[in-house]
C-alpha cells in the first residue's frame, strides 16, 4: 500500500468535530448526546456568574433543546479581524469566544471557545436570537454552516438575553433523545452553585423550577434527604468566601463512606482536582491538631486520614479566572496553586468553628476514635484470625453444658460467673433448651487489646467457640448456635463488673449480635425479703429501701452472696423460667452511638482520669454511689 503527500488529509472548520466527536464530547453516548446541551447551559450559566443574568429556561423535546437566558445577548456586530458577525465566528470557529481574558467574563466554565461551535457542528439544525441594544439578531446553521443571511430586528430597548435551538445530527448520534431524570437532576446542581438564580425546565407538558438561596448548604440539606444519611454533627461547616470566590458546605454523618462532591467555575469535576486535595489537606490536619489534645483520644491510638474522612459529607465550589480543566469535558481541575489556595482560605474559618463548637468538635473526634478502632479490629481479624464456622465441626468447650435442641430461635446460652454458679444453675436449667458456660473470674478487658490477644484468652475463645458465630472476618450470624446469648452474673459489684467486660467484648468484636438483639442481661435477686407468708425478691440496695419504707411489720432479709449459693429451685424461679424471669435485652437506643461510644471508651480505656470525670458526675446526680471503684 502506498503512502505519500496525498495521504495527508487537512480538515478545515468544523470538520475535525464531526470526524472525530470523541475528541470533543467524550463520545456519542447518552453522556455525549447531554453534553451538547450543558454546553449551550453552562453559557448561560457563566453569563449569571458575571452577575448579568438572573433566569435560565430550558425546553426539551425529545432530539431537540432550547436555552433561553436573560443575560447580555452574544454580540453580532462585525468581528474586526475576521469581518464577519461575532455570533458566525462563536458558532463556526474553533476557539472563539469572549473567555480568553479579554475582561467579559472574570470566571467561566467555558474557556477553550469551542462549546458553541462544536454543538454547532454536531447538529443537524441550530439556531441563535441575541437580542441587545434594541435589536434581535438571528442566525440558523446546518451541521455547522450558516444558512441564509443574519436577520435582524427591532426589540425594546431594555430587552436582552439569548436564545439557542439545537436539534443534535441522528448522522451522529444515531436515535437517542433526552431523558428528563438526567437533565433536572444537573440543572438542580447548577441551581446550588448560582445562588438567587432560577432554572427551569419544560418537557412534555412537564414543568419544574429551581432556585436555591441558600448554596451548597442547600445541596447538602438535599443530599442527605436523598441518601438517608444521619447528621453526626448537629449541624454543617458552611461558608462563602469573596476573594477568592469559594463556597464550602461539609458534615459528618453516620454512614461508612466519605463522598466529596467537587466544583470549578459553575463545573462539576466528578474526578476532584487540586480544589478537592486543598480541602482534604485542611479538613484531616485540622482535625488531627485537634485529636492531639482532646482528653477521649486513647495514647496509642493510630489514627490515619481514612479514619478522618470515614462519614465525612462535603461540597466544595471555587471559582478561578484561569482554571486548567483536564480535556474539554472539565473532569478534573489541574491548577497546582489551588491546593495552598483553599487551604489557606478555609483555614482560619475551620478552626474557628472547631473551637466555637466544643460539641461539634467532640462529637467528630468520637466519630474519628470509632473509625479507627473499627479499621484495626477488622485489619487484626484479617491478619490473625482463621476460625472454622460449620457448626457441625465446632469442638466445643469441655466445660459447655450444651442443650439438646436444634431449633436455634428456641435456644439460649446462659454465661455464668464461676464453677459453683454454673452448677447451680446447670441444675436449674431446661436441659432441652439452655446451654450453661462457666466462666473464671473477671474476664479479659478487651477494650483496647487487639483481636489476637482476645483470641488467646481461654474463656473469651470459649465463648465464641460455644457460640459457633465466629468472629472479625470469619463472623456469619447464620452459624450462630442459640438465638438469646444471657449474661448471667451475681447482682453484686463484682458481678456487675464482670458483665461489662464481657458487654465490652460483645461491642467491640461482635457489635452484629448486638445489633440483631441476641445479648441480653438476666436479673438475679441479691435479696429475698419475707413478711410472713409473703416474698419478694429484691434485685438492688435502692430496691429494697424502697420496699422497706412501703411495707409495715419486721421482715426476714436474706442476701445471696452469690449465685452459686442459691438453691438451684430459686434461681430457676427467679431468673431462668421464662414464666418468672426479667431479661434485658442490651441494645443501643437510635442516635446514642457515639455516646455509647465514649463512655465505654472513657469507662474501660487506659486513662484512669477520663473515667473519674464520668463516675464522679455520675455520683453528684445521685445515679451512682461513692463506694463505687474508681
């Protein structure tokens, strides 16, 4: 095959965009078939940026769109280098526009002055009304070349604006047509990022209007309407900076993910840029000179900027007169000086807000500790962790006492303080129904030991074995072997502490089963008090002043030192028949997660002040006494 100067072809005008679209709009698609139209929008748009438009109206059909702004109207007198109309050079030159610094627009999103032209070219029919200065001038173009002459006529004297019709070219775009969903949802984000400016759109006899007042704080409002998300933080970081011109909404929800959405120049950037990296550079080290002196952040805790970001909600907006957008489709924004520009302009309104809302700012670093200790459980679990989850090849503790049901929602493992409880209550017992594990004294205090140091102790690794669930990346709660896990310990001190180490293990390294409701704490008595022929049993001190003042005549007050010296027909009665028993379920009520989170941090945490701080407030309201262990 031969090859020579005659090879060589030379597009001219508008030819290079129909022979190659890709190029210009990213494809043919759905996506490049829409993006005619946000390029005829974002005109209108840049044109209420520069404070000269307050309305936008867009009208759909199915293969064909209007624009219509009350803007300035493009200029159509004759071009002094190419004598031609400046509307023909706009919409038949690659490269032409007013958003080359010439001083009509300070910021745009159009900034290559190829939008115009290449919906032009793209199009099987277009047309231009620009009406300014008393005069409506009007153009029609096909697949990029004008057609007729430019007419012109009068207009009233204060009217302005522009109006494009637009039929995309089924030479190109084959038969596909707008879709309505897609169209509304980007001119709502327009909407945001224009504050005070009204959007509307027509389709199909359809009408729906936007105008947002309140910005990105608007947008975010929305966001989490949309997503279901819950605010953390009572409410958002907003502000609107002039110079440069940066708009920021942020939050911290309750959701597991971190979603940024990012804007230039009126422009989505669905890739972030240097804007995105500016506001994440400031968010996780103004958030980590907080952690440093914040009394509930653990000594050895590691926290990373995932553990920062986790839930984090923001928007940011930056206008900039010169933005380096990656490709004609602005995915992306490339100015280096950006980054150090955010930063700097955020800087002092982020840490004042920080530091005005001791709430706001103790509840982000309850979240941050939760994250962190969240992503080192699961990464120990993967580490360290290799437990069999088939029930059926479970060997299961030697000092199990295992019911002889299968029927798991009927069944319920009851974990007792000691050897002698367990014999008690082994002869208490339904056999069919209730499992007993002993445990030895007072548990491992799992609140700041990694998974694999829990794994080595004996009697927390025989729980997990009994229960047959596994644990960390191993856990499946449909091997789960009982449906109730009963926490039952003596109603003394010791035996309330030995139930919070163990709801400790529960929340830290099985919060599912407490989330799917399987934890629950039996009631024992600590006294049974009889007047005459009658009993009652009582299960705390305040319970019994109460009951003493009530009733007249002398009692008989018996106290049960412990589980294991209580007759085996009592503690049945009381505390393991379904028919007399009180179980409470443990469950964390909606919106108490973070608190939860604190206290059991500060409670069961290394740092001995932090839990004084809460037990001493707890004795001044009268909930605790002062003989409690501090």
């Amino acid at each position: 095959m031969s090859y020579d100067a005659s090879d060589i072809q030379v597009l001219e005008g508008l030819e290079a965009v129909r022979k190659r679209p890709g190029m210009y709009i990213g494809g043919t698609d759905t996506h490049g078939f829409h993006h005619l139209l946000w390029e005829i929008v974002d005109n209108s748009v840049d044109e209420a940026i520069a404070g000269h438009a307050t309305k936008i109206e867009i009208d759909l059909q199915e293969r064909e769109a209007s624009v219509t702004d009350n803007g300035r109207g493009i200029p159509y007198g004759k071009h002094p280098k190419t004598g031609q109309s400046a509307l023909d050079v706009i919409f038949t030159k690659l490269h032409a526009g007013g958003k080359f610094g010439g001083g009509a627009y300070k910021t745009s999103g159009g900034l290559h002055g190829v939008g115009s032209s290449v919906v032009n070219a793209l199009s099987s029919e277009l047309e231009v009304a620009s009406t300014r200065g008393g005069h409506t001038a009007t153009r029609r173009f096909a697949r990029g070349k004008t057609k007729g002459r430019l007419k012109k006529e009068s207009a009233p004297k204060r009217a302005h604006g522009t109006f494009v019709r637009f039929v995309p070219d089924e030479e190109i775009f084959g038969k596909l047509s707008f879709k309505m969903p897609v169209v509304l949802e980007r001119l709502r984000v327009k909407a945001y990022l224009t504050p005070g400016v009204t959007f509307s759109l027509r389709y199909k006899g359809q009408e729906e209007s936007f105008c947002f007042v309140g910005g990105l704080r608007d947008y975010l409002s929305h966001t989490l309407e949309e997503t279901e998300d819950e605010m953390v933080t009572e409410f958002p970081f907003s502000v609107s900076i002039d110079d440069p011109r940066i708009q920021v909404s942020l939050v911290w929800t309750d959701s597991a993910r971190s979603d940024v959405l990012s804007f230039a120049n009126g422009i989505p950037t669905q890739d972030g840029g240097t804007h995105e990296k500016g506001l994440d550079h400031l968010i996780v080290s103004k958030i980590r000179d907080v952690m440093r002196e914040h009394p509930s952040v653990p000594k050895r805790l590691k926290v990373v900027p995932d553990d920062i970001r986790e839930g984090l909600l923001a928007f940011i907006s930056v206008f900039v007169e010169e933005p380096q957008f990656q490709g004609q489709t602005k995915d992306r924004l490339n100015n280096p000086e950006i980054k150090k520009r955010v930063h700097e302009a955020l800087s002092a309104p982020f840490e004042m807000w920080l530091r005005d809302n001791q709430r706001q700012t103790d509840t982000i670093v309850l979240r941050v500790i939760q994250s962190a200790k969240a992503r080192l459980a699961a990464r120990d679990a993967k580490v360290k962790v290799k437990r069999a989850t088939p029930t059926s090849r479970l060997i299961l503790p030697g000092k199990l006492a295992d019911c002889s049901s299968t029927d798991r929602d009927k069944t319920e493992l009851f974990l007792v303080e000691g050897d002698s409880a367990g014999g008690s209550a082994k002869m208490a017992r339904d056999r069919k129904t209730q499992a007993i594990l002993p445990l030895r004294g007072k548990i491992l205090n799992s609140e700041s030991a990694p998974l694999s140091k829990v794994m080595k102790n004996e009697e927390l690794r025989n729980i997990v074995t009994a229960m047959g669930c596994g644990i960390g990346d191993s856990f499946n709660l449909n091997s789960l072997r009982y449906g109730k896990i009963v926490l039952l310990m003596d109603a003394d001190s010791d035996g309330h502490h030995i139930s919070v180490l163990a709801l400790t293990f529960f929340y830290r390294h099985l919060p599912e089963l407490i989330e799917e409701g399987k934890v629950y704490l039996a009631v024992p008595p600590l006294y049974r008090v009889t007047y005459r022929t009658e009993s009652f049993w009582i299960d705390d001190d305040a319970s019994l002043k109460r009951l003493l003042k009530k009733k007249k005549g002398t009692p008989e007050i018996t106290r049960f030192k412990g589980l294991g010296e209580m007759p085996p027909s009592i503690l049945k009665m009381t505390t393991m028949d379904p028919e007399g028993r009180t179980l409470n379920r443990v469950e964390i009520p909606d919106g108490a997660a973070l608190e939860t989170e604190a206290v059991i941090s500060a409670m069961m945490g290394k740092d001995p002040s932090a839990r004084y701080e809460i037990l001493t407030t707890l004795i001044q309201s009268g909930i605790a006494h002062p003989g409690l262990d501090l």
